[in-house]
C-alpha cells in the first residue's frame, strides 16, 4: 500500500470577535501549507468544517475554497465529522493518497463560531448529538460532558481538582504559541472558582469560542523528499464510532471510539504506548483530557490525573501533552481543531515548534472527538529522517 | 400502589437492548426490534445543571437534565423537575410526563413518615 506523508503546514491563529470570512481563514492556512510544500497545483482539496450551513448559511464549502485558492477544476469535498471534522478531513485525504488517483492533496479545516449569540452556537454544537430524542431535554454539550465528568468523580473518587490540572497545563503550554487564542496563565484556584456553565463543569473547564483555519499538504512518502527535507510520514489514520448518544452507552465514562481507533491506529503504525513522544488530545472539556490518557493507553481507568500529578504530561515529562495549548487554550474552531492537531504534530516532528518544540520528538498521536464520542479519528505522525 | 406513567420504548428482539426512542433497527446488533412498555420508575446515573441553555429553553435556566436507567428498563436522558439541591446520583425518580418529545422526572415521593406505623 501506498504511504503518505505531511510535506507543509499552515495555520491561522485563533481569534474571536475579526470579521474574517471562512473564505479568507481557510485561504490563510492553505496558502501557507502550500507554499511550505512548494506546491501550486494540487490534485484534490478537502474541507473539514461542522457549521458552516448552520451559522453562516453557506455550505459547498469544497467548490468555494478550491475557487478562493485557484484550484478550479479539482475534485472537492467538504468533510463533516462534527468536532472531529479536521480529522476526518484529513483521513479521507490520507485514503484519497492511498488509492493512487490523486497525488498530492490539500486538506484543510476552517471554522467561524464567533460574533453569534450563545444560544445560537450552543444550539449549533447539539448537531452532533441526536436532534430528535436528546436536543428536546434543553441539554447542551457542556451539559453532556458535565454529566461524564460528574460520573467519572463519582465512580473513581476524583476530585474535581485534580481534573482541573489538564486547563492548567494547556493554558501554560499555550503561553509559548503565538497562534493560541488565551495565552494567559491560570491556576487550579482560578478553574475551580470561575462560573459554573453546567454543574459540575465551570467556564475554565470548557474550551472558548474561536475562529481559525489549519490545513496541510500530503504525499506519497516515497517522493515526499522532492518538496521538502523533513517530510512526516502519516504512520497510521483510523476512525472508529460510537452511538450517536451519550444515555445509548452502559458505561459513559470511557469512550469506546477511541479505544478502538487507537488500538488499530498503534496497531499499523507498529508502536505502542509508550512509544509516543508528543500527544495532542481533545480536551474540549477538562474531563475529556484526562479520559483521553486513560482511553488511549497512557493510563488506567480512573488514574489519568495521577500522570498530571507527577508532571508527564508537562513538555519536558514523559508524555508532552496539548504542547501548543490543546483545545482549550490554543482554541477550538470545533471543526478546524483536528487539523491544528496533525499540523502541530507535523511542527514538532520536524523540529519547527519553535519555544513549544519537544526536543528529539519522532513520534505523535493526535486524537480527534466527533460529538460526544461519537466519532473519533486518530493519526500516528513519524518523523523521516 | 399511586398512579405511575408507563413510558413505552422498543426491545431488541435478538440481543435485549432497549431505548426510550423510536429505533430502526438496533444499534448494537442491528436486529429487529419490538415496540414495549416499561415501568416509569428509575434511578439517576448522573445528572447536570444547564445554566448557559439553547435557542428556545432561555426561560426555563437553570434546569436539571439526568441520565435514567429505567427499573427493568432502558437507560434514558430526561429533565428532573426538582431543584439541584435535592438531585443526587443513585436518587429515585418518577416518570411525570412525557410532554415535546422530552421525558420529564421527579424525585419519587418518600413515605410520609406520618402516616408510617
């Protein structure tokens, strides 16, 4: 099987309140991975995107940017995974890449969530839960995931102030990003006394709302050296699903989906666990950080603030997690952050992260949530020497 | 023995699984599944307060959402119309009404201690 590998990158930073279009954000991070390629012409561009229909009522989102970058007459497709639409994204590219017909593809994700009322992008994110049987009970996603993290302290006696260390850690992580959306230290003090959004989860639990595009250049990895010295080999891509619904599941403090993903993506990238250098995790939600080290093999159930507690999570620990601030402090433009994920996996592996560089990193996972689990991509990155 | 709402769902035929909700098929085995009736009593899993609501539920913050297993029955999602002091996990609750397509709870009633020999 053909192998594809990231041969440039390109990322927006992450604001809230600009006026910038999708258009010109996804143009941005596209032209700087393009340009990072040196490519001008690519065979097929792919769009990772949630709610562009819903809140700028504009979708075809495929055709649109392949006109704003001058790539008329490619094959285009818009990829929606809810959240985890920049992973997807980049999965159906890597497959594109595998099937031979095309060459070297564009993926990118771009989402606008700014300048709408709350309501109105709350109502948005509950798209990815199940808009017949769920979205009639008032629940939001914060909702959702506050009843995971109430569960999860429930049944492993965590206190919600051992969970507050992943926004602790992303919110320091993020200080050296340039490109992160709250480049602002906080403390355990300042999670666990900001205002409660959906009890228990408080405001410095959740990720904010941003606008922001990331994109990256693929090829086959046997050419890839022809564009660039330092190419990153996608090591393995997966995808796995779960129901639709949170209430559908016996055991809601796991995610199955992720499990299984990373269980095959280690699998076909031959590594394990603890092999992985550099992790970037979804951590929409503080509670879902610390899920995703246990879902993902770092630890057991139940145990995934002990490796916050002894500092491996931290850039010079033994598993550097969210280094340029995750989702919850380098932002999340809900469908764009998978693709922030693998762009900035690609930045370190190449030794390009600059002051949020893991040194020697070789390896990274970046797992992305679709919904309330309910879609999970994940890519293994290996760096080429 | 007071008056209780039944609350009707669908049951797998091949593997047992049941919903609140109308499925096509289900989800873990994609069998046939069979419209039934459940009793309208349960037990909250884990619950949540929704202060910051969607389009549509403004007035109605701050409201109480929980997770259900049903006795004998499929786990659902639902509101509690208590208020959030009295919510607890493992709390007892009654199936009030089954209004706009969202079941509503309450806390089920203690025995007055009262009128208890």
């Amino acid at each position: 099987m053909r192998e594809a590998a990231v041969i440039g990158v390109g990322m927006t930073s992450i604001t809230a309140g600009s006026r910038r279009s999708l258009t010109d954000l996804f143009v941005e991070a596209a032209k700087q991975a393009l340009d990072d390629a040196g490519v001008h012409r690519v065979d097929s561009v792919y769009v990772g995107n949630m709610m562009s229909g819903f809140l700028q009522n504009q979708e075809h989102l495929g055709a649109l940017m392949a006109t704003a970058l001058g790539q008329e007459g490619v094959p285009t497709y818009k990829v929606e995974g809810a959240c985890a639409s920049g992973g997807v994204a980049v999965n159906a590219a890597v497959k594109a890449l595998f099937s031979g017909l095309e060459e070297i593809v564009l993926v990118g994700a771009v989402e606008k969530m700014s300048g709408y009322a709350t309501p109105e992008v709350t109502t948005g994110l509950m798209m990815a839960e199940d808009r017949l049987n769920v979205a009639p009970t008032g629940v939001t996603f914060v909702g959702l995931n506050a009843m995971i993290a109430r569960e999860y302290m429930h049944r492993y006696r965590v206190t919600h102030e051992s969970i507050a260390q992943f926004p602790v850690l992303c919110h320091r992580n993020a200080l050296d990003n340039p490109k992160a959306q709250f480049r602002k230290k906080i403390d355990l003090q300042d999670v666990l006394q900001s205002p409660l959004v959906a009890d228990p989860l408080r405001l410095l639990d959740c990720s904010g709302i941003g606008d922001g595009a990331a994109a990256v250049v693929l090829a086959p990895k046997n050419i890839a050296k022809k564009f660039t010295d330092c190419p990153v080999e996608v090591a393995a891509s997966t995808i796995a699903s779960d129901t639709i619904s949170l209430y559908q599941r016996p055991n809601i403090t796991t995610f199955e989906a992720s499990k299984q993903a990373a269980g095959r993506a280690y699998k076909i990238a031959g590594v394990k666990p603890k092999d992985i250098d550099v992790l970037e995790v979804h951590d929409a939600f503080s509670i879902l950080g610390v899920m995703a080290l246990e879902d993902l093999g770092f630890a057991e159930k139940g145990s995934g603030t002990q490796l916050l507690d002894e500092g491996e999570c931290n850039r010079d620990g033994r598993l550097p997690t969210n280094t340029f601030g995750g989702l919850k402090a380098r932002g999340h433009p809900v469908g764009a952050s998978g693709l922030y994920q693998i762009a900035e996996l690609a930045m370190q592996l190449k030794n390009e992260a600059d002051k949020c560089q893991v040194p020697g990193a070789e390896v990274g996972l970046a797992q992305s949530v679709g919904g309330i689990g309910s879609t999970v991509a994940i890519h293994i990155l290996r760096g080429i020497n | 023995m007071p008056f209780s709402l039944q609350l009707t769902g669908y049951v797998c035929r091949k593997c047992g699984w049941a919903d609140f909700h109308p499925v096509n098929l289900c989800p873990r085995c994609s069998g046939e599944v069979k419209q039934s009736t459940f009793a309208g009593e349960g037990k909250i899993v884990t619950y949540t307060v929704i202060r910051y609501p969607p389009k549509g539920f403004e007035n109605q913050a701050p409201y109480v959402v929980a997770i259900i297993d049903i006795e004998n029955g499929p786990r659902v999602i639902g509101r509690v119309s208590n208020s959030v002091d009295e919510v607890k996990i493992g709390s007892s609750v009654t199936l009030l009404s089954t209004r706009e397509d969202a079941l509503e709870f309450r806390l089920s009633a203690l025995p007055n201690p009262d009128t208890v020999p």
